[in-house]
C-alpha cells in the first residue's frame, strides 16, 4: 500500500519543489502531531490562520453546532442566516464608523478581488496603485495588485491598470492622481518579509487619497484579527480606510474571506445592471459561525493585548550572531539571517526537532514566527530554545 507520503507527491499538484511534506494528523492549540506521535510547535499558524490555536474548542463547537442546522443554502446574499449576519455584527464593532458593510467570501484572494471591483466600480476609474513586493493573492486581479514581477512573468499578460509604487516612499505617492481608482496596501507588508508601513508613510497616503478622490484599501488578511496587537493593524495608525480586506486568522482555521466598506460604496454593487461580486460560497455558515466564535475568542481572551509582551519576550530569546535583524509588528515576525543558504538547514533542524516554521515568499533570508496567539511565555521559551538549539546545531 502506498504510503500518505507517496501519494503527496504522485497525485496531490505540487506547489513547490521542497514542500515540507509533514504529515498531520491531529492539531490542538499550538502543537499539530504526526502520525507517529511526534508533536512540532506551530510557529507559522498555518501562514497566519490559526490565531486562536488549532481547534479553539469554542471554534470547533461553533461549528459543530450549525452543521447540524444547515450547512450551504444559497449564494451568498440571497437568504438570510443567521451565522452570516451575527458575524458582521460582531465585525463591524470593531471597526470605525465608516466601514458598516461587509461582503463576506470565501478566501484572502476573493477579498482582494472584491475590493477591487468595489473601487472601480464606485470610482469609475481605471487604475489600481499598490506596492512594490505587495503580496495580495494568487488570482488575476490579486496577482496583478502584487509587486513582485518574478511571480507574475509567467501569467502575462494580466489585467490592464495596475501600477506599483515603492513601500513607504512620500516621494512616489504623487502617482496617486484623479485617474487611481484605489491605492490597495498591507498595513504590514507579509511576504516581504515583514515591512511596516511608517506613520507618516500611511497617513500621507490616506491624505493624498482624499485630495484625488481615491480610495484606500488595506489590506489586513494576514495583519488584523489581533495578530499584530490591535485587533486591526491600522489601529496603530491614525488613519481610517476606506475599505479593509480580511481572511486568514477571521475563520479559527476554517475558509472564509471579507472585504468591508461603508454601506453607501458597498450599495454600487447592487445597482443594475447587477453583476458587482457573485460568490457561491462567501460567508459560508459552517465558516461564518467559526468565524464568531475565533473573533469572540480574540475579544474575551484579551489576545491582542498580549501581543507586544509575547513579542518582546521572542525577541529576547532569539538572540544568537547568527540572527541580523529581527523586524516585527506584534506576532508578524521576520527573523533576517545572511541567506536562504544558512537559513534552510536551520528551518529543516528545527522542524526535526518538533518546531515549524518557514520564509516569506519574497524574502527568503528570514524566517517567519507569527505562532497562534494564544502561545504561553513558557512555549515562546522552548520553541526559541529549540531555534537557537538548530542555529548551533547546523552552522559553524
Ligand atoms: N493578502 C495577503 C497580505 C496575504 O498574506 C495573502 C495570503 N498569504 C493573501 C492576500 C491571499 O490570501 P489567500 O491565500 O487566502 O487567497
């Protein structure tokens, strides 16, 4: 019989020449375990998913119980469910004024896709800014708001109106002018290898925007749900967008994707002709409702409040000559070697000593840690101790 593995790489479509090929077969807060038994330390929550840990029982019992209720009715916007507009509810709490209507999908890309279609169509202007190694998705119109030319040359051509401007360059944003329909960024910017936008960076932006009639999209799918000490990235800032992008840590491990606006942008996707974002899934019950309860999880157990001490104490920890850099906002950590070379054979020890983590898409010199963040002070200290362990183990 053909082991799991085998059947990884003969018929699952491969995304990469080295997957980490872990098998999993049962996952609890931050440990996942391998058919063996063997227990690794999830450093990396599922590229920032599992922010509550892995199967938060509040998450999974949430979901248990609207499975036994319905599971898919209709597309999304046709009926009424309950999990969905419970959710929004509870979304639109902790968002300003401003942003009071939420489309709920089904992924970070679909978000992104979304948002982009609400500005164009809200502006009626053609052309989308955003940054230089953005990451916003893997789909056309996602992929084409990225600025990492290397992913996209084999998808040419991709879709018209789309320009990039250096990350927290004031010099650049001139390029924002009345023909921008949006300027789409990361708060944070992810698989650069973590990038904070600067104060003065965002607010420039946000100023510039209103002084063209452009709209300000942020994209907080790896950023918000708490991850970087707020509940929103952007509560760090003094700046309010004008429509904000969700998915990842919003499911507690489950699918599920938002793009969030004012009700009064949100209403142009329901003029005829109709046609503005048609999801089959988006919101999805099972999801919506995993969905509430990893959001009532975040608030109740005051995660976002622990952030910055969890933060400081890996900062603490991961000192070794080895390590360059160590940039962060919150639990969205890049840990900066000298190359990919060094830094593979460390991520490879530390996953065989029981501790998971990898490196950014566009930034292959750092290793990522953005852990569940209900991690306790004691498994920061071990999980960075079996780090460093690797460090020592596999460099001279
Ligand atoms: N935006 C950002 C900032 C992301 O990090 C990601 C996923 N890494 C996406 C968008 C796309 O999300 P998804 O993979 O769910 O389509």
């Amino acid at each position: 019989m053909l082991t799991n593995r085998q059947l990884f790489l003969d018929h699952l479509a491969q995304t990469t020449d080295f997957p980490l090929m872990i098998e999993i077969v049962n996952a609890e807060g931050i440990y996942m375990y391998d058919p063996d038994g063997k227990a690794y330390i999830d450093l990396i929550s599922g590229i920032g998913v599992s922010s509550v840990g892995h199967r938060h029982p509040r998450v999974v019992a949430a979901a248990k119980e609207q499975l036994d209720k319905y599971m898919h009715l209709m597309v999304y916007g046709e009926y009424v469910q309950s999990p969905q507009v419970k959710l929004a509810e509870a979304i639109t709490k902790t968002l300003p004024d401003n942003l009071d209507a939420i489309y709920l999908v089904n992924s970070g890309s679909e978000a992104v896709e979304g948002a982009l279609k609400l500005a164009k169509r809200y502006t009626g202007r053609p052309h989308i800014l955003s940054a230089v190694n953005a990451y916003h998705g893997s789909s056309h119109g996602a992929l084409s708001a990225g600025g990492n030319e290397i992913f996209k040359r084999n998808y040419r051509p991709l879709v018209p109106g789309h320009s990039h401007i250096p990350f927290n360059d004031m010099a650049a944003l001139e390029q924002i002018n009345n023909q921008t329909a949006a300027v789409i960024l990361e708060t944070v910017q992810g698989e650069a290898g973590i990038r904070v936008a600067s104060q003065d960076y965002l607010s420039a932006v946000r100023k510039r925007c209103n002084d063209v009639g452009a709209l300000l999209i942020l994209d907080e799918i790896q950023a918000g749900f708490g991850r970087t000490g707020k509940f929103w990235a952007f509560e760090h800032y003094d700046v309010v967008p004008d429509i904000v992008v969700s998915a990842k840590g919003m499911g507690g491990g489950m699918p599920i994707g938002a793009f969030i606006s004012s009700k009064a942008i949100m209403d142009v996707l329901k003029e005829n002709p109709i046609l503005g974002h048609i999801t089959t899934f988006g919101g999805h019950p099972v999801s919506a409702a995993a969905s509430l309860a990893a959001l009532q999880v975040t608030i109740e157990e005051k995660l976002p409040e622990q952030v910055a001490e969890k933060a400081a104490l890996f900062k603490q920890q991961l000192k070794h000559p080895k390590i360059k850099e160590i940039r962060n906002l919150g639990l969205m950590m890049a840990v900066a070697f000298e190359s990919f070379e060094v830094l593979k054979p460390i991520i490879d020890r530390a996953i065989e000593l029981g501790v998971v983590t990898d490196w950014f898409l566009f930034c292959d010199n750092a290793m990522r840690i953005a852990p569940p963040l209900t991690i306790t002070p004691e498994e920061i200290k071990k999980a960075c101790s079996l780090i460093l362990q690797a460090i020592d183990e596999v460099t001279d």
